[in-house]
C-alpha cells in the first residue's frame, strides 16, 4: 500500500466498518486486528446485557471508530 490515503487504506477502513479489526488484518497488522476485534466485541457483548449498556456501548462504539480511523490512516514503512 502506498500510504495514507490508498485505495488499500480506504478498503481497510470499510472493512472495519463491518468488522472490527478486519482492515487491521488486511493490511497484515494482525496484533491490531486482534486487538480490535476483540476489545471490540467484547464491549458490544457486555452492552448487550442491559445493565452494563450504558458503559459499554459508547465505549464499543468509540474503539470501533478509532480503529476505522487508524485503518484509513495507516504508512507502511515509514521510518521518522
């Protein structure tokens, strides 16, 4: 992938809108992807009891986007 901004950064990003962690996986940060798809799910599962729905939905909610985010804004290689 060329950097931010690649069409592979924006497929990334779109998988991750469906599933957390999948963009991760596609671009071969498999640690991220894991990361992601489990903290993720995890708080959707604890919202779906109700009881715990007020905490751990906005906080789902929140790392879902943050890890389309870092999907859609990935360089490869980028040496500082």
């Amino acid at each position: 992938m060329a950097g931010q901004g690649s069409g592979g950064n924006v497929i990334a990003a779109i998988c991750n809108f469906f599933i957390p962690g999948l963009g991760h996986l596609v671009q071969g940060r498999i640690l991220g992807a894991l990361f992601f798809f489990v903290t993720v799910g995890v708080c959707y599962a604890l919202a779906a009891t109700v009881v715990l729905a007020i905490v751990f939905w906005p906080l789902g909610a929140l790392l879902h986007l943050i890890s389309i985010i870092s999907a859609a804004r990935f360089r490869a290689g980028v040496v500082a």
